[in-house]
C-alpha cells in the first residue's frame, strides 16, 4: 500500500508540471517534451530520494501552484542542482542556471552552495528580474509628472514605533483602509485569502468604487510577498499579472529622475537598497518637489496598471490600485 500511494503522488506531480500533459510511464514520470531526457532522469532520481512526507508537501505546492508555498523540502547536493531542476520542472521549463533563481525570504534550506542540503520546493524561489530592453515608456519618468499632488507619504520613523514599514493602500487619489504595520521579516499582500496571514486588501471597502479598480481588484490575486532583508527591500509577485515599482534608489543615487520597473509574475525585485538609500540621505530632494512633498524613504508599487510620461496614466494617482509602503529611517 505504501508503494501505490507513493506512487500516486508522484503520478499527481508530473501531471502537475509545466506544459505537462498528464500521461504517465515509468517511475509514475510521463515522457516530458523532446530533448528532456535529462530532465526526466534527474527528476525521477530526486523524486526517489524524498520521503513520503517530503513528496506530500511538494504536491501542495505545486498543485495550489504557490497558493499554499508549503514548507521546505530538503535533498542532498547531488548532480544538478535539485532546485534548479524542480523549478524547471514545474515553473519555468526555458531556466539555465540556479543564479537565475532568488530564495524567498523564510526558505530555511536554501543555503549556499557549501550546504549539504538545499531546498526543492519550487514555490519557495522566484526568478530574478533583469534590465529591461529596449527600455519601456514607464522606465524613466520625467519630474514634471511626478510632483506628488497629494501628501500620500506620512514620513513615519517606523522603527521607533516597533515596525520596519507601513503600508498604505490606494484606489486612484483615495486612501482606503488604515496602514498596515509590519513587524516580521516579510508580510503578504493579496486579495484573496491564501494560507497563513498578511495584508488582506479584498477585505476593504469603499463606498462609490470606481469600475476600473474594481477589475483591477480581481487581477491582484495572490499579491505580492514583500521582505526585509540583510540587502534592503525585496518585492516578489505572486500573482497572474504584473506589478510596476517606482522607487528612489532603482537607479544611481546621483540620477535625480524617477524610475518605474515593470516586474513579472513569478519574478523578485529589490525595490529598496539600503546602501543607496545612505547616499541618499546627504543629497538634496530635486528641485522639481520643492514645492511639494518627498519622501526617499517610500516606495510605491501598481497592481496591474503602469504609469509614465508615454502612458495615458502619467501619475501613479492615476492607477486604479497601488501601495505606498513607507519605511523606517
């Protein structure tokens, strides 16, 4: 009996896998697409050395697909890269190399390369984003666009108050709901209820909603997962749609313009850098916001939505779902 019901979580994991088909062969694998040989030994070499345990977490995972991330499953270093190969597998089939890859801030297992075990659950790693090319309409703003009409940043010292960041929800120029402190590492953002705890934005109301937030509400999913880490600031996206990031330290501390990222699903970007924010601190705010609020310490994130001076929506107020998350100093 052991042997059939182990068998029958790994004949639920291939079918699970990306671009799988649901047929099933030897070692309860089905025949991955030409050219996979390699893949497909490796995989059933992995899958033979997890424990029923481990094989039930990992199903988890990949069948919620990232909804319930599970916990880590540990395998020894052995050949190729065990996460490398169940991210392939199940997430991303065109990946070449482990430094494409970034752990998620609480993956215990993902130690460096000295470790004898890493983790292989692959909802617990995101891709890693790179420069856009050609650079998109949003990448560069212009000030003249970015004057912030509205007071959104509270300038908060949050570290005093017990907390690395709060967080501001936005429809348009309207706050909804109060700030959300975060005192852990990392905290969730999301519409719908997944496992476990975070910031829950399906649960805020407002009277008069606009059409275009409400279907931009549908799209945010799962959310985002944002974390503070040794480095600075980290924004991963876990739902089905992009994410556009402006921050003051995404480009060179002596670059006074601002700059917009357009972040994919199931990629990670470092939206806040500690070390560019210190350099930060000893310039002067651009003239341009003189007359108006600036805060070095914010970052601001759309769902769904960009915004840019080549956009119809030339100011993020003008993007029907945002966050402003407010750090400590």
């Amino acid at each position: 009996m052991f042997k059939s019901r182990r068998t029958g979580l790994v004949r639920r994991l291939w079918r699970s896998r990306a671009g799988g088909d649901g047929g099933v062969s030897c070692c309860g694998l089905s025949e991955p697409p030409a050219g996979s040989t390699e893949l497909r030994s490796a995989a059933s070499g992995v899958l033979k050395r997890l424990k029923e345990q481990a094989l039930c977490a990992l199903l988890e995972a990949v069948e919620s697909r990232g909804a319930a991330p599970g916990g880590c499953v540990l395998v020894a270093r052995t050949g190729s890269p065990p996460h490398l190969l169940f991210c392939r597998l199940f997430r991303w089939p065109e990946l070449q190399h482990p430094g494409q890859l970034k752990a998620l801030s609480g993956c215990q297992g993902a130690g460096g390369p000295d470790s004898n075990n890493v983790c292989c659950n692959p909802y617990h790693y995101s891709r890693l984003c790179g420069p856009e090319s050609p650079p998109p309409p949003y990448s560069r703003l212009s000030p003249k666009f970015e004057q912030n009409p509205l007071d959104t940043s509270l300038s908060l010292d949050a570290s005093k108050q017990g907390h690395w960041c709060s967080v501001a929800y936005w429809e348009h120029r309207t706050r909804v709901g109060r700030l959300y402190a975060v005192c852990q590492p990392s905290v969730s953002i999301f519409y719908d209820l997944p496992q476990g705890s975070g910031f829950c934005l399906g649960q805020l109301s407002l009277e008069n909603r606009s059409e275009a937030a409400a279907r931009t509400r549908g799209k945010i999913g799962l959310g985002i997962l944002l974390s503070k880490e040794a480095d600075g600031v980290w924004a991963y996206n876990r739902s089905d749609h992009p994410i556009f990031v402006n921050s003051p330290t995404l480009d060179a501390p002596t670059c006074r313009s601002l700059v917009v990222r357009k972040v994919m699903p199931g990629y990670s970007l470092k939206v806040f850098d500690y070390k560019k924010s210190c350099v930060l601190q000893h310039l002067p705010p651009p003239p341009e916001f003189a007359d108006g609020p600036y805060d070095p310490h914010s970052v601001r994130i759309s769902f769904a939505k960009g915004w840019g001076p080549c956009y119809s929506r030339q100011m993020i107020t003008s993007c029907p779902c945002w966050l402003e998350v407010l750090l400590g100093r």
